[in-house]
C-alpha cells in the first residue's frame, strides 16, 4: 500500500477526477487532478528509466512552475527524495547542497542552466543527469508509460530534505518523512475556523524551495482536493489581477510581500471578498501592517513554523490578531509545546524560556548530522532555539533567539525589544541589535541601523536618547553603528554574526 504523498493525487484523480488541481499562471496551463495523475505517472516512469530509485535524491532549482510540483509528486511516487534548492544561492553553495544530498538527478529551469553547471563541477557533486525544465522535461515526460506507477513507500521514508538558512554556519539538510507532511496537511486542515476546505484556491507566490510556501497552503490543499495556481516572480499588481481572476480563497505570503502589496497601487481597487484569509508566516509582521489590510476588509492571521517543523506549529488567529499582536499564538492540534530553562524543566507562565515542541509532523533529523541531531532532539523534545514565554491564556510569544540573548553585567537582553523600539523612530528603515565583547560588563550593547537620512552624530545621539525613553538603562545600546544595508543571506534572515564579526570592539562602557 502506497502511503506517501504520492497517492495524494492518484487519492484526489478517483475521488474527483474533472477538479482544477494545478495552474501554471505563467505558462497558462491548467491540470484537473485526472490530468496531473497521469502526467506525474508517465514522469515518475521517465525518471525511474533514468535511473532514479527508491531512496534516491532527486534535485530540484526551479522557478515556482508546474513542474516543480509534477517533479516533487513523480519522485514521491518512486520513493524517492526530492531536495529543494534556493535558487538565490551562489553556486558553490548550490553544489555544496548537491553534495551533501547525494543527489544523482538535478531538474532546473531553464534560467539557472548556468548555476546548475558552475554548481554541478563543484567538489564532491555527484549529478549524473540533469534534465531542464523545457523541451528536456517534456521528453523526459513523453518518454514515460500511461502505467501507474506502484512503489511502496513506508510513512516513515523521507520524502522532502529542506536545506535550512544557514545564518550560523553550513546550511543543514532537515529530513522531512511522508508521515511528516501528512500530519502538517492534517494540521493546516484543522486549524479551525481557518482551517483549509476542499473549495480552497490558493496562489504559491512565495519561493516553493521555501517551507513555508510549500507546506502552509500548497500541498495540503493537494492533499484536501483543492487548487494551487504557481507564479514564477512575485509582482504586487499582477498577484492582485491573478487573486481576483482565479477568485482565490487563501493567501499565503512573508512579511516583505505583504509591505510590498500594501504599497501596490492596485490594492485599492482590489475586492477582497473573495479572499476568507491572508497568511503571515516567516517572520513577525508588524500590527500597522495587519491593521492596513483589516481596514480594507481582510481576515488576517498569523503562522509561526520553520522547516523541521514542516511547517505549521503556532497559529494567531483571526479574532486574536489585535489583541494578542507580537504572539504566535496557540499549537494547532497535533502539536505540544513546553518552555524549559537551561536543565529542561518547565518554566513558570510568564517566564522566559526556550520553546520545545513534538509531534508527528516535526523531522526526522538532519541529514548525514546524528551529533546535530541528537542535540536538538534532546530527551524527545525538539529544541527550537527560541526563547518564548506563555501568558495566562495560553498565547505564546517569541522574545528572541537564545543564541542571540545578550547578558550585560549580569542582566539579559533581549535584542527583539530594542529593535521594536528602535523600530518606531522615523528615521530608522531597518535595526539590528547585537552583543560585543566588554571588559567591564562581559557585553554590551549595539545598535547597527539603516536610516532614511544621512548618519550623523547628532541623529545617533537621538537614537541612543530614544532607547533610553523607552527601555531600561541597561537594555539601551551603548553605540549606534550606520550602515547602508543589513546583511542577509540568500534568503533575507539576518546574519548577525557578521554584525557581530565587524563591530565586534566598537562598543563604549557607558554609566549605568
């Protein structure tokens, strides 16, 4: 018996064989779950002529497409791997990737044929074959039979590695199980009242090699029998047009996408009526920017996840996003949570501690890590990295990361709390809040700041002023460092490690 995501359409093609399943926005082609069935059937039997196996990894550089999603449920039905690739990467970091997989087969848009190439004579790189999205694919397509493809696939076999970010150090392959992505399918599905409905349309508009993109919306709506429409580039007015002509019900998008639909002209002749519920999920999103889209008659609400977590955890829900703003909100259904001190004992309610989690739909590990592996996975519990803390009715909020806490003259900081602050002086776009070294109080702590004007000593005097109206003495920055952009990696998380590389011993010892 098949029980892995790749029954998920056959599941859907017996069940409502004329349903809209995919769209491809860009290239117009549109698939009922019959149709996709039996493409992904005839690429799966390509694939496995190629030589793709059980257990096999098969690489993935694509643009948002249809075959990007034909790719992922063709390898599935052959008990393979698929391993998504960000795109953004530079290409010894895509060949480092495809080396650490093990990858033998590469599928990538036609776009990327130069990295894939420079990626692929990267030490280590084992791709025998390399198929581009285009006339290669097809054939690889063509070149399959009508038959359908019967594998065994265990619940417990790995379907999907997602690379993580890498902001402290080599990016780490998070093994993601069938069993995994099915119980985030059931998660996001009874996420009442915003769980997703067989009527769902929803538009993968952020980067599919993310978690995010693929994992909130996308397959689960896959899994329900609904409908996901692909959009290789994300341009705010022309997302708008597709939501209204494809009357799309479920929007997920980042924070940055969101800003960027609040300055698109077109948002405010949009009709939202259509859409029961727009998504935040990657990162925080600031209250004024909810309460821009509230005010144009959206239910909005918040996500919290990350790839080992495949990856809906927390939800902030709709009647909540006011009031409770700044949390993450309550566990879906099939998720625990503990917040624990240093020796892994609950912490009071109320209390700062690091956010823990288990469930059928968190990882199986990191691939080739079992020493990163077993220390995050510590006495059942995953350990996130994340400080947080629980009110009284049960809401949870992140404080910060526990790796980026830090401890001056013997008192925690967290920087979150003076980035918000800093956050809400005109003149700061972007803030970044780190700890240096300090002889006198262990560190201390800086402000590294993008402005809207020209940095001056005068308007860094006004910035550490603000902190200090706003904050304890002993939470405001000690100096403020200018510079014209924050650095991030390849897909926009903050690298305050080379923050704290550059300006490490820049900071004074101020009074407190």
């Amino acid at each position: 018996m098949d029980r892995g995501i790749g029954n998920w359409i056959p599941a859907q093609a017996l069940r409502q064989p004329d349903k809209l399943a995919l769209v491809d926005s860009d290239s117009g082609r549109r698939q009922t779950y019959a149709e996709l069935n039996a493409r992904t059937d005839r690429l799966a039997d390509g694939l496995r002529q190629a030589g793709v196996q059980r257990g096999d990894r098969v690489a993935l550089l694509s643009l948002n497409s249809a075959e990007f999603l034909e790719t992922l449920f063709a390898v599935a039905k052959l008990g393979a791997v698929t391993v998504p690739i960000n795109f953004r990467l530079a290409p010894a970091e895509v060949g480092y990737i495809l080396a650490d997989s093990g990858a033998s087969v590469l599928i990538c848009s036609e776009v990327f044929t130069d990295l894939a190439g420079a990626a692929t004579a990267s030490a280590g790189v084992v791709v025998t074959t390399r198929f581009v999205i285009g006339t290669e694919f097809e054939a690889l397509v063509v070149s399959g039979s009508d038959a359908t493809i019967e594998c065994d696939v265990e619940e417990s076999d790995i379907a999907v590695i997602m690379y993580t970010s890498g902001t402290t150090g080599r990016p780490k392959g998070a093994m993601l199980t069938h069993a995994n992505m099915l119980w985030n399918a059931i998660n996001t599905l009874t996420a009442a009242p915003e769980g997703l409905r067989r009527t769902d349309i929803t538009i993968a508009a952020a980067p599919l090699f993310h978690i995010g993109a693929l994992g909130v919306h996308c397959l689960p709506l896959f899994y329900i029998g609904g409908t996901s429409i692909t959009t290789a580039a994300f341009v705010p007015d022309k997302l708008l047009k597709l939501m209204t002509d494809e009357k799309v019900s479920v929007q997920f998008l980042v924070p940055a996408m969101w800003a960027a639909l609040a300055q698109s002209p077109a948002l405010d002749s949009f009709d939202p009526s259509n859409v029961r519920m727009a998504v935040s999920g990657g990162a925080p999103c600031p209250l004024t920017l909810i309460e821009l889209f509230l005010a144009k008659g959206w239910s909005f609400v918040e996500g919290f996840g990350m790839t080992e977590t495949a990856p809906s955890c927390h939800l902030l829900d709709a009647a909540h996003i006011v009031s409770k703003s700044g949390s993450i909100g309550k566990p879906l259904r099939h998720i625990e949570f503990r917040i624990v001190d240093d020796d892994d004992t609950d912490v009071t309610v109320g209390t700062v501690g690091e956010l823990t989690l288990r469930g059928p739909s968190l990882f199986a590990g990191y691939w080739g890590l079992p020493d990163a592996t077993e220390a995050a996975w510590r006495g059942g519990w995953f350990h996130t990295g994340d400080l947080a803390r629980e009110d009284e009715d049960g809401y949870v909020t992140l404080v910060d990361r526990k790796k980026d806490m830090i401890i001056t003259g013997g008192e925690n900081v967290y920087p979150i709390e003076v980035e918000q602050v800093l956050y809400r002086h005109p003149q700061v776009v972007e803030a970044a809040v780190i700890g240096v070294p300090n002889e006198k109080w262990g560190e201390s702590v800086v402000a590294v700041v993008v402005t809207k004007s020209d940095p001056s000593t005068e308007l860094a005097d006004e910035l550490l002023e603000y902190t200090r109206e706003h904050l304890a003495r002993f939470k405001c920055p000690s100096s403020v460092e200018f510079v014209d952009v924050l650095p991030r990696n390849a897909t926009g998380k903050l690298l305050k490690r080379e923050l704290r590389q550059t300006f490490s011993g820049t900071a004074e010892s101020v009074s407190r």
